[in-house]
C-alpha cells in the first residue's frame, strides 16, 4: 500500500497535479531554511560565543550563576570555581556560570 503523498512521484506528466510535488518540495525546502535562519542558527552561535566566554574566566571576573549568585572568582581548578559571595565561598562548575561581567564593572562583557 503505497501513501497518498506518494501518488504525484507516480502521476503522468501530462494529466494536472503532477507538478504540485515540486511545488511542495520547494515550499517544505524554504520552510526548512527559514527555521534554520530563524531559531536554530543564532542559538548556536550564542552558545558559542557562552563557551568562549566560560573559557576565558580569570580570577578577579564578577559572575552571575545559573541560581542567580553574584559573585567574583578567586580561584580556578580545572572545571571549578570558587567564587566569593558577600562573606561566603561557594564552589561552582565552570558550566553552571551563566554571564560573566568584566572585573570591578557591573557591565555585562557580552555587550
């Protein structure tokens, strides 16, 4: 049993409605590459540009964890860090850090 969207790859080519199958491929093609261009691309270039910004912490940075921790880095061991919070020390991972603002501003380095 052969599906009804099957049925244009079979129809003569001379009776009408053998050229709606490439009408549709076309418009599932534009819709493909508008999704790509609209939702997929740019968040992958965020996220890009995220892990670039995790790989340049430096001890002295202000960041914000994924809780919502204000903090500035005073130490760096593989992928922990240890932030400073008030009076408090936490010990976070370098991927649970959320935005990183450049050291002794309050102003977001990612612009």
């Amino acid at each position: 049993m052969i599906p009804t969207t099957l049925f244009f790859l079979f129809a003569p080519a001379g009776q009408p409605g053998g050229r709606g199958l490439g009408i549709f491929l076309f418009q599932m093609a534009a819709f493909i590459a508008i999704i790509y261009f609209l939702l997929i691309r740019p968040k992958v270039t965020q996220e890009k540009k995220h892990r670039e910004q995790l790989a340049q912490i430096r001890q002295g940075d202000e960041v914000v964890t994924m809780g919502g921790i204000v903090g500035r880095v005073v130490h760096i061991k593989d992928g922990v860090l240890t932030i400073k919070s008030g009076e408090s020390r936490l010990i976070v991972e370098r991927d649970r850090i959320a935005e990183v603002r450049s050291a002794g501003t309050g102003e977001s380095a990612a612009g």
